[in-house]
C-alpha cells in the first residue's frame, strides 16, 4: 500500500450523533478470512483474557453481531449494495462520571477560595474514574486490526484505494495505547491535493476532524476547557497530519519525511506518549474524519 494501490478492505467513519466510531469491512475480506483454529496465538490471547476475568465474553467472528470483547464492536445489520461494505460501531464509553454526588471538598459549589475546586475540577460532583469499557474498546480494536492486517487474496467491489492501515496496543501501562500505521501513497496524494486547494479547505479539513477529536473526548473525559487547547489538529504544507490530545505531549502524526524527493509513496503513522485508551480512541475518531475528508476527495478526482 505503501507503494501501489489496493482497493479498499476497511475505512472509518466518525458518526458525530451516536459518538460512535464506525468501521466498515468489505464483505469480501469477510468472507475470504480463514476460520481461526482453537491454537491460534489470536484466540489463546483472548480466552486468556476472558478466563482470566478481564472481559466476560469474546468473539473473533466478523459474521457474527456482535465482536471482540464484551460485545464491544457491533455489526449493524446493512451491507452496502454499492460497495460490498459491511458497518461495524464502536460506541465510546464515558469513563470520566460522576458519581451522582456532591463534591465534599467544595460542598457542590465548584468552587473553593474563589478558585475553581481542585478536588471535582469545577463539575460540582464527586467525580470518578471508570477504564474498563474504554479498554474492552480498545483491546476489542487490537484484535480487529490484526485481522484487518491479514493479506487476503479477495476480490473487492470498489475503486476507492485503501487510505491507511492502522495498529492499536491496548497495554494497562505508560505508552500502553500507541497506536501506528501506514498512509498509503493515494492517501498521500489526497493530502497533497486538499492542501493545494488553498487554505479555506485545509482549515476547514482541520475544523471537522478537530470537532471529533473534541466531541469524543469530551464524551468519554467530561467537559473540561482546560483540556481544549490540548485538542488541536495540524496539516502542515509539508504534507503531514498531527493531531494533539490531552497527556503529556501526547498524539498522532504522520511521518512524511520525503514530500519533495518522491510523489509516488505513502509514509508511516506513528504517535507519542499515548498513555491510555480515552486517548487512542479520540485520535481514531479524528483520523475517522481524516479518511472521510481524503476519501471525499479522492472522489472529487475519480467520479
Ligand atoms: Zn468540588
């Protein structure tokens, strides 16, 4: 992909209304996966997780309603006539709640000596912290990448090229959601193309995928303003992405190191310091936004 052009087996999409991620499959790539056997690394690595309390269920089939852990991807029952696309959604969990009740350092105000409490960051109520949907989301994620990551011999129904290719880690540790990748060379040259189209379009490019990055954030974290200036989204001319998210310099980017020397090759997705779920999952929204804007325009050049 790096180098040619394979038609699309996966894309996303950001679906703002439900705060749900959504992946959609070529039903091809589906159907021509292997059954994967009882002593594959895949299904030992997700019964262990099962058998040892982590999640209460696991599923590895794309045919089935319902994959990875607990549930957690969910077929939805249309496949594309057009595109042979079958819609898989990912609804982001809130992991950062409110227990219901007033905050006991500030007495509900939000406020103590006339700063905003430190203790419920302002939201008035005890609030608390809740990882594990994120992380059935995430590790659910990994195991779909994986399967994503399978060279299939299949024959797909659309022209629209494969956009990138993307991995997720979902470790309990520092560094522990790196996420990476490859954008393919078409993507590149779509990127390349929406930044030739002037500044309007690249900014209004920046804006969509910065309101997903927001929207899921603030879905999964509560609305906090002092996490939005660590929300931001960045095309640079030089034909690269990089997206922030709250943490310690903490993002997504790609690494097109080569824009003047080759025109004819895609470059790797890398990230920093991505040290929890709630973190890989909005910058996946917001690469969501990404492919759809690249997609838009490859259509603009090809239809
Ligand atoms: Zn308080």
């Amino acid at each position: 992909m790096l180098l040619d052009t394979l038609p699309s087996w996966y894309r996303l999409s950001w679906n703002a209304s439900q705060n749900a991620l959504q992946i959609h499959i070529a039903e091809a790539y589906i159907a021509a996966l292997p059954p994967i056997p009882d002593n594959s690394p895949l299904r030992i690595f997700a019964e262990k997780k099962v058998s040892g309390d982590l999640f209460a269920s696991y599923s590895l089939d794309l045919t089935a309603k319902q994959f990875g852990f607990n549930g957690s991807v969910r077929r939805l029952d249309a496949t594309d006539p057009k595109t042979g696309f079958v819609s898989f959604s990912v609804a982001l969990p809130r992991v950062h709640t409110s227990t219901g009740m007033a905050c006991q350092e500030c007495g509900g105000t939000g406020e103590s000596d006339d700063h905003r409490c430190f203790h419920c960051n302002g939201f008035k109520l005890e609030m608390k912290y809740d990882w594990y949907g994120a992380y059935s989301i995430t590790e659910s994620l990994q195991l779909l990448f994986w399967l994503l990551d399978i060279r299939l011999e299949a024959e797909m129904h659309t022209e629209v090229p494969q956009l990138f290719t993307l991995h997720l880690c979902a470790e309990r540790s520092m560094h522990g959601s790196s996420m990476g990748g490859h954008l393919g060379k078409d993507a590149l040259k779509m990127l390349r193309c929406v930044i030739a189209s002037g500044k309007e379009r690249c900014v209004n490019v920046e804006r969509r995928i910065t309101e997903a990055l927001t929207q899921s954030w603030q879905h999964m974290m509560a609305k906090c303003d002092y996490d939005n200036h660590n929300l931001r989204v960045e095309i640079r001319e030089d034909a690269n992405l990089f997206i922030t998210c709250p943490g310690d310099a903490a993002g997504v980017y790609t690494v097109n190191e080569n824009w003047r020397a080759s025109y004819d090759k895609g470059c790797d997705i890398s990230c920093h310091n991505m040290d929890n779920p709630t973190q890989a999952l909005a910058c996946l929204a917001g690469l969501a936004v990404f492919s759809e804007e690249l997609e838009k325009e490859w259509l603009l050049w090809n239809e």
